[in-house]
C-alpha cells in the first residue's frame, strides 16, 4: 500500500500512461504494411508524424492496391535485455 487514496493512486497511474504516450509520439516509428500474406517493414522514421506521412505516401502511389493492404505505424522503443537489468541488491561498481 502506498498510503494514498485509491483515486489519488489511479490518477497517477492514467497520468503516466498518458504522458509515455504522448512521449511515444516523439520516438522513432516504423511503418508495417501487410499485403497478401506478406508485411514489409518500412523506417525508421523520426517520430509518428513522419511515419504517418510516409503511410499516406504509401496509400497515394500505391492507390490501386491500398484497398488490399493494412498499414500499422508503432513506436521503435529500444531492446529489452533481461541480463542487463540490474537485480535488487546488487551494487554499481
């Protein structure tokens, strides 16, 4: 417990869910297009704005075909590696 009023715990929650959502739209973005079975990886590109972009590109050039593809724009966030995370208890040398 944290001593905090439930709804006081929950604001913070929803309000740092909203702020790393914000943030993600300044990270890198990639653009995913799914064609037949088949799904190319485009980017990356400099924040979603610009991933955005580059999917109504795709749809304008690609017009005859748009109809037949999904498109996916998603944050590229860094690599979670487990072995680099430091464990309770251990101390920075």
């Amino acid at each position: 417990m944290t001593g905090r009023p439930a709804g006081e715990t929950l604001q913070l929650l929803v309000d740092h869910v909203i702020s790393e959502s914000v943030a993600d739209l300044d990270r890198p973005h990639v653009l995913a297009i799914t064609e037949g079975g088949l799904t190319y990886v485009s980017g990356p590109y400099v924040d979603a704005q610009a991933a955005l972009c580059a999917l109504e590109d795709d749809r304008k050039v690609n017009a005859e075909v748009a109809a037949d593809r999904s498109y996916q724009v998603s944050p590229l966030l860094p690599p979670f590696c487990p072995h680099l995370v430091p464990r309770p208890g251990d101390v920075d040398g």
